[in-house]
C-alpha cells in the first residue's frame, strides 16, 4: 500500500521553494514524510515514510519504506547528548548526506552538511520544539534499525537518525543510492516534510 505519490511529493517540495532533481538518470529526491498525527507524543513506534523518487530515462520511479523520523522512548530518557535528544527539523538540506560507515559497522548515508535539530532533555515523553540547533556533527545518519527483518519499537536504534523499521528495505534503498553515486557523486539531499503539509 503506497500512502502517497510521486505527484503529490513533488507538488509539496516544489511549493516550499526546495530544490526537486529532475536532470538525469538517479538524481534522487529523498524526501522523508513525519506522521503528523501524533503530535509532539513519543509514540515509539515506526510510524514515518521516506519516499525516493527518481528517473530512469524519461521515466519517474517512486519507492516507499516504513521508518522513523523522531528519537524513540529509550533515546528520550537516555540521551547521550548533554542538551538532549535530537529530532531533525523539517526543512530541506542540501548534500546533507553522504555514504559512510554508521558507526564504523556498515554502510549508510551519514551526515556530513548541515541540519536543523529540535533537543528536547526533560524526558517527559513530549517533542519539545523551543531549543533548535544547527550542525554538521550530529551523527544524523539514515540507516537501519535491527539486522534481522523489522523493528516494531524505535527505542534507542533513534536518538535523531532517520531509521528503517525493516532491513531489506534499508538495503533496496542503499543498493538504489550506490547507483545515483556513480553517477552524480558521493553528496545527497535530504528532505523532511510533514504529512499535514502535503498537497
């Protein structure tokens, strides 16, 4: 079941003023969408789409996979960072990203621009959105939660990251952005919209 479409991601990136790749075979458009149904609450739970689309000729490709896009309730009450759990700000980020080693064990896309985050140390199971943040050195990596099938808690596998809940679709995703570094280079742009913002 797809949530969404190509159209209707395109329209939303468009209307915000950001930059939509259209030139080129693989010129990826990595667009993360956040339940906004939630609210500020914790919900621990993968309940957030990234959408990648994407020509192949003169023909548009559109993916989507389950991931999170906030930090889960472990990560909320045991942070690492001393101004508190990250959470990426929606926005675009151009060559926020590149393929990397997430921490030292595997291949990923790993944060290496800048990025907005929202740190929020209270631990009292709500986003706080007061204190931003910018960084290059966050460690906000896309990446994969557990290494057998699909996650159903995000827990600590988010203190900020963008997270997949299940790992064969983490790694059609890195098998897709290995071909788009071959031909534009080792730099991406990541996207984070809101699902109440879509058109």
């Amino acid at each position: 079941i797809m949530f969404y479409s190509k159209e209707k991601i395109e329209k939303t990136v468009k209307a915000k003023g950001y930059a939509w790749f259209e030139n080129g075979d693989f010129n990826l458009n990595i667009v993360g969408v956040r339940n906004s149904n939630t609210g500020n609450k914790v919900s621990n739970l993968f309940d957030d789409i990234l959408t990648l689309s994407y020509k192949i000729g003169e023909v548009w490709q559109y993916n989507e996979w389950t991931i999170t896009t906030d930090p889960g309730k472990k990560a909320v009450l045991e942070f690492h960072n001393p101004n508190g759990v990250a959470r990426v700000v929606p926005g675009q980020y151009r060559g926020s990203h590149q393929i990397g080693l997430h921490q030292g064990k595997y291949e990923a896309l790993k944060q290496k621009g800048n990025i907005k985050v929202y740190r929020d140390k209270n631990k009292d199971m709500q986003f706080d959105t007061n204190t931003i943040e910018e960084g290059s050195a966050f460690g906000i990596n896309i990446h994969h939660s557990s290494f057998d099938g699909t996650s159903t808690y995000v827990e600590n596998w988010s203190e900020g990251c963008q997270v997949f809940a299940n790992i064969n679709s983490f790694n059609t995703f890195m098998d897709i952005v290995r071909k788009a570094e071959k031909i534009h280079g080792n730099s991406f742009t990541y996207t984070l919209l809101e699902s109440k913002d879509l058109l």
